[in-house]
C-alpha cells in the first residue's frame, strides 16, 4: 500500500474553521422562511428583520432569508471581503498607470457614489484607502472601529494621494464612512516621511490643506455640468472648469462640513493623474443617469484644464469579483454602447414600451453626447452607428414618430451639435441626410402643435436671461389658456 504525506498540515486547523463556516451557512439557508413570512405579512403579522447584501460579495450574514430586511449596517463598511477587492482594485489602477507612463499616479480623483456602498459594501471606499496606504480595523462582531497604517516597507510603492468627489446622497446618509476616509488621509499627510514615497504629504505641503474630499454645497446635489451640457450653455472646455469648481467646492470630512473651498478644489485639481469610477452590475451603467458624465466627465473636464500632466480616465470592474478589472473610460464607453445601446435584443425591448421606450433611447444618447463634451473619449463610430440605427433607419424612424418624435428630435438635434462643435468627425453625406431629415421632421412637429406662436425649439432645458423672462411668461400664459 501507498503511504501519502499530507502537505500543509499546518492549514489543518483552517480547514477545519472553513467546514464549519460552511455548515453552519447550510444550517442557515434551511432555516430560510419566506414562504412563511410572506404568509405573516398578509396576515399583518410581525416579520423579524435582517440584512439585506450579495452573498458572492462575502454577505453570508444575509442568512436565514425571509426576514425583513433592512439596506446594510454602515459601521460595517468596508467590509473586510471588500477592502480585498478594493485593494486588487487599486493594484490594477497603479499597474495599468505604469505601463502607460512609466512612473507612479500622485493624485488618483474618483466619483464616489452611494451605490459603492449599498451594492457592494465600499469596495470604492476600500480602494482609497488602500491608495493612501491605510487599511480599516475590525472588531469581532464585524464592525470597522479605525485604521492602520500600512507601513511603507510592506506597501512596496509610493502612497497615491487621491480627491474624491462625493454625491450628496453618500454624503448625506454615510457620514461615518466620510469621516473616516478623511481620518486616514490627515493622518497619513502627518506621517513624517519622504515626499517622494508620499504624494499626500508632499501635495499637503504644497498647498497647507488635507482636504481631499468635495461635493455640492449642503442640500443640494447636481454638478451643474449635465445641466450646462443639456443646455448646450458651453462655448469652451474652460467653462467646464469653472462650473465644476464653483458647484462642487466644498469641503466634507471630520469636523468639517460643507465648507468652502474653491481654491483647495482648485489645487487639487492641479496634480490629478487619474480620474476613475466603477462599474458594479450590469443592471446600471455609465449611461444609465446624468450624473456620471456631470460628476466624473465634469471633474475630468476640470482636471484636464489645469493639471499639469495627461490626465487619464479609467473605469473599474467589479461585475465578477474574482476577477476584477481596470480598462479606459473609453473602452468601457464602447462596451455599454455595444451592449444595450446598439444591442438589436435591447432596442426591440425598449419599443415594447412604446413613449417611455423612445424617451428612455434618446436620453441615453443625449448621455453619450454628455461624455463626450466633457472628457472627448467617444469614438467617431458611435455616434455614427447612433444615426444610422435611430434616425437613418426606417423602421426605428418610424417607431419613434409614432410613439414619441419629441425624442427622435432631440437625439438627431444633439447629434447635429456634436458634429458642430466638432466632437464627430463625420462624414459629408451621414450629415446631409441627418440635416435634411431634421428640418422635415421639425417642419411637421410644429405642424402638429396647431395655432401656438413662435418656432418649435425643443430641448430638455431652455436658457432664458434676465431680458427675456417677461415675454417667456406671456407665452406660459397663452400656452395655459
């Protein structure tokens, strides 16, 4: 007979705690009541409460389902299956960053959103403060209660300073996870170290301000970007610059809150290397709400008018997190586009639902213009397989006229604008049918709006100035009677 030796014998007691752990989630899914709960419910009983999470994502405390859950304990966050994720995360930032430029980002600038934390337990979070060379510390019950620096012996790089640009809703209903970020990234300006291994000390000392985080005065949450490219109220990329600075500057972190601070914005905006956000589900994307192009394009446009170096834009992936991903901002832009937007099985959905469908395709078009104007990474293609899919097409043309031209009108308008301005560079003949078409199909829309005055101007938002706000409510009033 064979004698084996068991490697690792050493792991044993590991081995065991993980047979453990993987009983007791069997207990806890056999235990699982919804059918029971559900029956509670109609009944007007009382449902016990839970957590509600991913349990790919490490969530194993979701268990027994049935309960009456509740979105997530944010003195969890990040969790520690997290902070690995968020650390990967930023390995990959910085590997990818090296073999573009052969040295090191100084300031890494994310859009820090809500969903980071409520879908997936602030990966985001987690990869910033492994960026700055930080890590949370838990307690037993699973709550964060501090951080840690992390030696720069073990680091093995540089600490990548970072600014964050919050959304008010993250703000708003997490402030504990903000104070500690912020928390961490004073403390690591403090440590006395070369500044050369750390880019927060060295950009602290620069400008005399740690405040790294930033967001929309208190009480108030757009960028102001996706309303200025709505609006078409730009002339220049500059303009981009002062709207997200005067909109977005101010400061939020412990013992702060709201706080002006333009011209720390400003210096921050200076020494950015990177801008990134990242994708979490494919049940939400980049071109899934105005906010991503007003925050992130806004706060890359801004970047790019006053960094003194090439700012690049990157986009995380977390879908599948054993496998996480950094690609350009427009390689992520294509693959939406490839995937929903110019996807036939998408687009045939989307006309399942007839006005709210067309509205729904040309507001996620209008949002491929808004990436456009404010970071230039949309390929010339898109927008050309854009007009010959919705405009040029007959048979979506013809949905769109039945169902909803107002939406057909915007997206051939915007794509008239993007050619303007010179973000597409198109050619001669897709733009004379797309123009022709455009005047034929304005010429029948206000046809069809029978004895009101004035030419038909559509449009998301109108602009109106001082001079012209008595006559615009004389039109109200005659629209309303």
């Amino acid at each position: 007979f064979k004698v084996y030796q068991l490697k690792n014998i050493d792991k044993l007691d590991e081995i065991e705690d993980f047979k453990e752990k993987i009983i007791d989630i069997k207990n806890r899914i056999e235990e699982s009541k919804e059918i029971d709960s559900l029956l509670k419910a109609m009944n007007g009983e009382y449902i016990s409460a839970g957590p509600s999470g991913v349990i790919t994502r490490g969530r194993d405390d979701i268990l027994p389902t049935g309960r009456n859950f509740y979105t997530l304990d944010p003195y969890r966050i990040p969790t520690k299956v997290s902070y690995e994720v968020g650390r990967r995360l930023g390995d990959k930032v910085i590997e990818k960053y090296l073999e573009e430029t052969g040295t090191y980002p100084e300031n890494f600038a994310i859009y820090w959103m809500c969903n980071d934390i409520l879908w997936s337990d602030g990966e985001g979070m987690a990869q910033l403060l492994y960026l700055i060379g930080t890590r949370p510390t838990w307690s037993k019950n699973g709550r964060v209660n501090g951080f840690e620096i992390i030696p720069l012996e073990e680091l093995n790089r540089p600490r990548i300073d970072v600014t964050v640009r919050i959304s008010g809703i993250l703000r708003d209903n997490f402030s504990n996870c903000v104070d500690l970020l912020d928390g961490a990234i004073e403390a690591v300006s403090r440590l006395d170290e070369p500044i050369d291994k750390n880019y927060i000390r060295k950009h602290t000392l620069e400008n005399n301000s740690s405040s790294r985080i930033f967001g929309t005065r208190p009480g108030t949450y757009l960028s102001g970007i996706n309303m200025m490219v709505y609006s078409s109220a730009w002339k220049e990329k500059n303009d981009f610059l002062d709207v997200f600075t005067y909109y977005n500057g101010y400061s939020y972190g412990k013992n702060k809150y709201g706080q002006e601070a333009y011209s720390e914005l400003n210096d921050s905006l200076k020494t950015i290397d990177i801008t990134y956000n990242k994708a979490i589900s494919d049940e939400h994307d980049l071109l899934g709400c105005c906010a991503y192009f007003g925050a992130h394009g806004g706060l890359t446009a801004a970047a790019k008018q006053v960094s003194t170096k090439e700012v690049k834009t990157y986009y995380g992936d977390t879908r599948e997190v054993s496998s996480v991903e950094v690609r350009t901002l427009s390689e992520e832009i294509r693959r939406v586009v490839r995937g929903k937007l110019l996807n036939p099985k998408w687009i045939e959905g989307q006309k399942r639902h007839g006005y709210k469908g067309a509205s729904d395709i040309s507001k996620r078009i209008g949002r491929v213009y808004g990436w456009d104007a404010t970071t230039d990474e949309v390929d010339d293609w898109i927008f050309d397989e854009i007009t010959n899919t919705f405009v040029l097409d007959d048979e979506n043309r013809k949905f769109f006229e039945e169902n909803n031209p107002w939406a057909l009108e915007e997206i051939s308008r915007r794509l008239i604008e993007a050619y303007e301005r010179n973000l597409w560079e198109a050619d001669e003949d897709i733009i004379e049918e797309l123009k022709d078409y455009y005047i034929e199909m304005e010429g029948w829309i206000e046809e069809g709006m029978g004895d009101i005055e004035g030419d038909f101007q559509g449009g998301s938002i109108d602009i109106i100035d001082l001079n012209e706000i008595e006559s615009f409510r004389e039109k109200l009033y005659k629209i309303k009677s």
